[in-house]
C-alpha cells in the first residue's frame, strides 16, 4: 500500500493536497547573497511552498584533472567540470541567512546534498527533508548517510533505470530511512518536451509503492502543471530572476511571472479534481432540473382515468416521473385531474 501522506513543518503532503512547490535556487545565487536572498523572496511572492539549496564544495564533487572526460560543453560556460562547480557552489555562510528569510517568509527552506561530510552542519540549519540529486542517486555513502538522519528524503531519478531506482531505496530503506518522495526527471537542461514521458511518474508510483513527483527542467509551464493534473505530490523548479543572468542555470529557469503561473495553475487544478466521489453538484442543479426528460400529459386526463401511451410524452424538463423509469405508468390510474402539458409525478398515479 502507497504510504498516504507526509508532514514537514505542518505542511502535509499527499496525492489529496496541493502538490508541494519546491522552488529550486540551484547556481542562480550567482555566489552574492543579496542575489540569493531576492530570489527567496521572488519564491515566496509566487506563492511557492519551499525554497531549496545545493549545499555542495567543488572538491567534494571533483578535482583539478587535465584528462578529457573533465572537459565539459562550452554551453555551461566552464571549460571543466571543476570550474563550472567552483563559479557554481554556493558558499556555506549563505545557508543560515537563507533559511532565516526563507522561514520569516513562509517558506520551508531545505537542501540538496551531495557528499556526506556535509550532512553535520546542515543538520544545525535544522534542515527538515532532504535533497539527493539525480546525479547523486548511485552514490551508496551518501545514500546511507543521509538516511541515518531520519530525516524524510526526496530521491530524484533522472537518468534512472528500475533497477538503479532499486538499488538506491534498498540502501536508504537498509538505513532506516524515513518516508521516501521520489522524483520523476529527465536530466537534460532544458529538457525538450517530447523527453519527459509523465506517465513514467505514475509507472515509478506504483512500482515502488511511494510517494511521487516532479522534477522539473521544461521551459515554461505546460509539464509541472500537466504532472500536477496527473497527480503529483511535489514539483520541483529551477527558477531566476532574469534568464538573460551570466551563470550555468538561469538560461533554463523559470521567471518569476512563469513562477506565479505555475502556483495558479495549481490552485486552479486542485479546484478541478475536487474530490473522489461522483455526484450532482451545486452549479448542476439547474440544468438537471430543465434538462432531464420527463413524463407530461398530452391531453387532459381525469381522475380515475387509466393512463395510456396515447396521454403522456417524456420530454423536458425533469419535473415528473423521469424517462429511466418508463415502465411507471403501465396499468396506472390517475388520481387525480392533470391538465394538459402538466407533469405526471409519482404521487399523482396509482
């Protein structure tokens, strides 16, 4: 049985709430705190639910290397892998600013973290879920690690296989993990289209039997607010305050107008899911009432009189016996007088 829900700083998280927002900063604090503190506040604006770090040091991830597997996409606007994540790293002293701005605006504020030496001072952040990255889903000491927290974990798979997804909730769940949000993904920046198949979101929610959600690198809105229609309980964001910024990720960042479109577009889902129950509603009523055939008198009909096929029609409105029960009026007598284009109701036939 999928596990129902989740709470993180009273907010619960289930496939019944509004999907948690999780706007993603990632490089886009461009190392320069007010930078990093005005994209909290651009977070919370939208009407975002968490703003969400990358706590990691360039040597933790790599190291000075001439060798060509180093050598990266001049896209990124590093020649290697070690400077892109030395411009990219935030510095450690921005996390405590940035989870007091984020908590003073009603954000939840937590982290990605990528190497288990880390995982000591972010818990004196008082961090309260964390992040492993796509990236970092095949590491097992940083799997393990950050289980042992007992902290819940929100586990990305991008670039993932079943088994690969396997293998990484057999170590967390070995280290007495607490609940387990995946993310589906496609690691690619920006990711076409045509590359997110949603539908592996629900595949990898009912093959694992966990929560699930949506890591997002689109542009634009269309596949967060598709995968919130669809069900997710998280949507994760890369998000700027200027695209056109020098720096890794902003040229596939959402805006902040995008950012608010999104968080509407939410709200406006979760109205049109309602609930699980199939009924009448309110704004129905109306039409139900004109709509519906019913059994009215063609004729004049007399009190006592034997009603016949030849003196009544199903028509509109729904105001007599209704056309699902036409066997009603077989050998039925009147009770009373029903003028002509009158309905006939039940209480008026014996």
């Amino acid at each position: 049985m999928r596990p129902q829900n989740l709470t993180i700083e009273n907010r619960k998280i289930s496939p019944k709430e509004r999907p948690l927002l999780i706007a993603e900063v990632s490089a886009n604090h461009d190392r320069d705190l007010d930078q990093a503190l005005a994209l909290v506040d651009i977070a919370a604006d939208a009407g975002w639910d968490c703003l969400k770090l990358q706590t990691y040091t360039t040597d933790t991830l790599t190291m000075r290397s001439d060798h060509h597997s180093m050598k990266i996409d001049p896209i990124w606007g590093s020649p290697t892998l070690y400077d892109l994540y030395k411009g990219a790293g935030m510095p450690m002293e921005f996390h405590q600013p940035l989870f007091q701005r984020a908590r003073e605006r009603g954000l939840i504020p937590f982290t990605s973290v990528y190497d288990p030496c880390d995982l000591d001072f972010i818990e004196t952040l008082g961090c309260p879920i964390y992040k492993i990255a796509s990236f970092e889903m095949t590491f097992d000491d940083l799997l393990a690690t950050t289980a042992q927290t007992g902290k819940p974990i929100i586990l990305s798979t991008g670039m993932a296989t079943l088994p690969e997804i396997n293998h990484a909730l057999e170590v967390l769940d070995k280290n007495n993990a607490a609940t387990i949000i995946l993310l589906h993904c496609c690691s690619s920046y920006p990711a076409p289209l045509e590359s997110i198949n949603l539908n592996a979101m629900t595949a990898i929610g009912n093959r694992f039997n966990r929560l699930v959600g949506f890591s997002d690198h689109t542009l634009g809105s269309i596949a967060p607010l598709t995968a919130a229609a669809m069900g997710a309980v998280a949507i994760e964001k890369h998000y700027t305050n200027d695209p056109t910024r020098e720096g890794p990720d902003h040229r596939f960042s959402a805006t902040p107008e995008i950012m608010k479109d999104i968080a509407k577009g939410v709200d406006d889902i979760m109205t049109l899911r309602g609930s699980p129950t199939k009924q009448t509603t309110k704004a129905e009523m109306v039409n139900k009432s004109i709509g519906r055939r019913s059994a009215f008198a063609t004729a004049d009909i007399k009190k006592g009189q034997k009603i016949t096929s030849d003196l009544f029609r199903f028509i509109r409105p729904n105001a007599g016996i209704p056309a699902s029960d036409p066997t009603a009026l077989n050998e039925k007598y009147s009770l009373c007088d029903i003028p002509k284009g009158s309905p006939i109701r039940y209480e008026d036939i014996s």
